[in-house]
C-alpha cells in the first residue's frame, strides 16, 4: 500500500512540477527538483503569480474586470512553457501589450512589465534557450527588446524606461542560464550515447573472444581427431592388405565423410572467427547432393529411399536449409533407431519446399545411452522459422519417427 502510494504522489509531482515525463514515478529526488518548483511548468508557482498577478492589476493599476484574463493569461504562459515555450512566450508577450496599452503609468511601480510579469518572463525566456533552438531563443529575445524599445518610445517616462532596462538585461541572463543548461543536457546525452556504444561494442568484443575461443577448440581437438580418422581410413587398404574389397570400400567411405566433415568445419571455424569471405566463398551443400547423402547412411547399415521432386530449383538458402534437415533428420536415425528403414521425400509446390522424413520402429531397442540433449531438432526448428517456415518432429503411432518441414520458397528471413 505504501509503494501504491508513493508512486501515486509521484506521478502528482510530476504533472505539478518538471520533474521529465508527465506521469512518470520514475523520477529521484535532488537540488534541481527544488529548482523545478520555480521553472517552467510549475503548477504551484503560476497560481502563485496568478493570484499576485491579479491582485497589483487592481489594487495598483486600477484595471477592473480584465485583470483577471490578464492574469490568467500571465499564469499560463508560466505552465505551457515545460510543452511549448514559443506559445508560451507569444502568449506573455501579449499580455505585455494589452498590459501596456490598458494600464495607465504610476511612478514608483513597476511598469509596464509587473512584478509578476517579470517572474513568467524570465521562466518563459529561460524555457525557449533550454527547449529551443538557439536561434529560437535568439530571435524570441531580440523580439522582445523590440517590444520594449516600442513600449519605451510610446510611453517616454523613467518608470518605463527603468523598467524595460531591467527587463532587458534579466531576460538575456534567463536566455543565457537557458542556453547553458542546455548545453549541459547535449554534453550528457553524448555521454550516455557513448556509454552506450561502449558497453555494445565491448560486450560484441566478448562475444567474438567467445567465438575465437570456440574455434580453437574445435580446431585443436575436434579437426584433429577428425584428421587422424581420415588419415586411417584413407591408409587402411594400405596398411592392412588383406581386407576383403567391401571393408575397403567401407574405409574409403568413412574417409570421404571425414574429408567432408573437416571441410564443413573449416567453414564453420571461418564464421566463428569473423572470416566472411571466406565463409561466403565456400561451397554450400544443395539438394543435389542428397542421392549422395542417402547413399553415405545406407553404408551405415539404414536402407533410405529417396524421391526428389524438385523441378525449378529452389533459392541457396532453401535448398540450403531443405538439405540440413534432411541431413539432420537422417543422423538421428543413425543415432537413435540404427537399422530403420527411412524415407525421404523432398518436394515443391507453387510455395514452398516440402521435406518429409520418416522412419520405421528400429530393429532393436536403441541405447539410451546414447540420446543426445536435443540440440539437433532445435537447430533445424531454428533454421526454418528463420525463413518462415513450420517444422514438426514427432512420434508415429507404429514406434517410428517423423519429420515434417514446410519451407517457403520466397523466405522473409535471410541465409542463416
């Protein structure tokens, strides 16, 4: 109740005072809040002047019924500077006017500018350098001294011209306080700008250490065993010579998939590091190469059966994004239900790419020791929501597995 409470007189203060944003609870108390009691868009402040106002136009200048318009007016110029303080001065302005032109001069009081009046001009002209552009606030003031010249040769007495000498030179004060605090404001908002890209460009320079560091684990551990697994797959018909002609075949197969895999690697290890061109260069698996994937997991021991339909072929990302879920899909039989008869089937309509894989129950129960986190759905989900597509990977009611994906063949997205 108490926090509901606080945030409610705050939000008051903020419509009272110029505290930022109107109705904002946000703000904190300091010294400049105080001052704010007396700026422009100060509630408390313009009753005040308003009341004073009203009160030395008819009991000092004799003016009847129109002092109270004029010290409305006077009063709401106060308040209307914290939004607009160009209207604010063109509204104080011509109270100065009709102030001059409906008042008679008395020696001794303020004139034609009252003592209210001075108190709205200065937070009004102090409102326009703060808010404004400078030649706003140059030109308001020069127009103002232009008012008092007039208002000084139309009524030659010591009065006036004591009085718009004053006024002169407070106004320039307000417009120069106006112009520094403004200034101020620019320098900090800089500040914070430059905080702001700092804290961006060092948290972009820990994600790069993040990605350089990634790399090199993956070069100095993975790449190396995936090396030494080519090498002794490529060696072994050499090294071993009685090994029947399907073994060798065998080895040949696992060197060739060690080969590919280091060379996809190597393209990884390109965007990790930052190398784009290198990464933009490096040939990118399509569609046409699935008779070639299919035929790497049949020698793993899965019978795959493939149909592509597939006759315009579709853009680099699509075919790009349709040949990783099916590469992925099929690794997960490999993975978790070795042996399964899988079918694959790739196809296109008037609007997308279908990719649809499907395998039966495995022939033994796999090992679940050997599941992984799941990472590999997430990543081809990832994949095809980036280009605006759906993905649904999901048990079938004979114990098998299904992947469904739809891409469209015009994606929103880009190449992930």
């Amino acid at each position: 109740m108490t926090t509901a409470n606080d945030q409610w007189v705050r939000r008051t203060f903020s419509v009272l005072i110029d505290t930022g944003r109107v109705g904002d609870p946000s703000w904190r108390g300091s010294p400049w809040t105080l001052l704010a009691l007396f700026g422009p868009g100060s509630v408390p402040f313009a009753v005040l002047m308003l009341l004073v106002q009203n009160q030395v136009l008819r009991s000092e200048y004799s003016v009847g019924w129109l002092a109270l318009p004029l010290a409305v007016a006077n009063a709401a110029s106060i308040v209307l500077a914290r939004f607009h303080p160009v209207l604010a001065w063109l509204l104080l302005n011509t109270t100065f006017v009709a102030t001059a032109l409906l008042t008679p001069v008395r020696t001794g009081e303020p004139w034609p500018w009252t003592v209210a009046g001075l108190f709205a001009l200065l937070i009004v002209q102090f409102g326009v350098a703060r808010d404004c552009r400078v030649r706003a606030a140059v030109g308001t003031w020069s127009v103002g001294f232009l008012l008092v010249l007039w208002a000084s040769s139309r009524f030659n007495t010591e009065t006036a011209a004591q009085n718009l000498t004053l006024v002169s030179l407070l106004s320039v004060a307000a417009a120069a306080i106006g112009l520094a605090v403004r200034a101020t404001r620019r320098a900090q908002r800089r500040i914070g700008e430059e905080e702001r890209l700092t804290a961006a460009e060092r948290a972009r320079r820990e994600q790069l250490e993040d990605r350089a560091r990634i790399a090199r684990e993956l070069h100095d551990v993975v790449a190396h065993h995936m090396s030494v697994i080519s090498v002794q797959a490529a060696t072994a018909e050499y090294r071993l010579p009685e090994l029947r002609e399907d073994v060798r075949d065998e080895f040949r197969s696992i060197g060739g998939q060690a080969r590919q895999s280091l060379t996809e690697m190597r393209r990884l290890l390109g965007v990790l590091r930052g190398e784009n061109e290198a990464a933009e260069t490096a040939p990118q698996p399509d569609l046409d190469r699935l008779p070639e994937l299919a035929e790497s997991v049949r020698r793993a021991g899965i019978e795959v059966s493939l149909t592509v339909n597939v006759p315009e072929p579709p853009s680099d990302a699509v075919a790009l994004t349709g040949y990783r879920v099916v590469q992925e899909a099929l690794s997960n039989v490999v993975r978790y239900a070795p042996g399964a008869a899988t079918t694959v089937t790739v196809a296109t309509t008037a609007t997308a790419l279908l990719v649809d894989v499907e395998n039966e129950p495995p022939p033994a129960t796999p090992d679940p020791t050997g599941t992984g986190g799941g990472y590999g759905l997430t990543g081809m989900r990832e994949r095809v929501v980036l280009l605006g597509g759906e993905l649904t990977a999901e048990a079938t009611a004979e114990g098998g597995f299904a992947v469904h994906a739809r891409i469209p063949l015009e994606p929103d997205g880009e190449q992930p």
